[in-house]
C-alpha cells in the first residue's frame, strides 16, 4: 500500500471520484508516479489548511505478450516483383 497527502481541492476530488467509479488514479511525486486503486480518503483537519490522507493499492505490472504479429516474406526471386 501507498500512502499519498495532498492539500490541493481538485486532486483529492479526482481521487475521490476514481475511487467511486473503481478506476485505478496516478499519484505523482518526486520519486515517480504509482498507479493504482484509492482504498481511502481520509480528510485530516487538524492543520491550518485542510489536507487528505489518500491509500492507494498499486497494480501489478501487465506482463508483455508475445509479438503476434506474422514473419515478413521473404522473397528468393527478387527481380520477378520488381
């Protein structure tokens, strides 16, 4: 689990709102982005500024298929295509 504070309106809204719907959210920091599924938002009024706890459970990474796209053709008698 990844525990996220914001004191920005718009973000804990946007963190809200993905929680509500199931989405998974991206949280950005100085160490990157984790992407994941909000758990809770949990407002935190003891400051001057109002500020919300946000839990976000990461996604496991996809695993990459295989490339299924077909071989290209090779052709033995170039000169008959061109």
């Amino acid at each position: 689990m990844f525990t996220y504070q914001t004191t920005d309106r718009k973000e804990a809204r946007r963190f809200r709102i993905a929680q509500f719907n199931g989405r998974s959210a991206t949280a950005r920091c100085a160490d990157g982005a984790i992407t994941g599924r909000v758990r809770s938002i949990v407002e935190s009024g003891s400051g001057d500024r109002p500020a919300w706890i946000i839990t976000i459970i990461p996604d496991e990474p996809k695993a990459t298929a295989p490339a299924t796209r077909p071989a290209p053709r090779v052709y033995l008698a170039t000169e008959d295509y061109l």
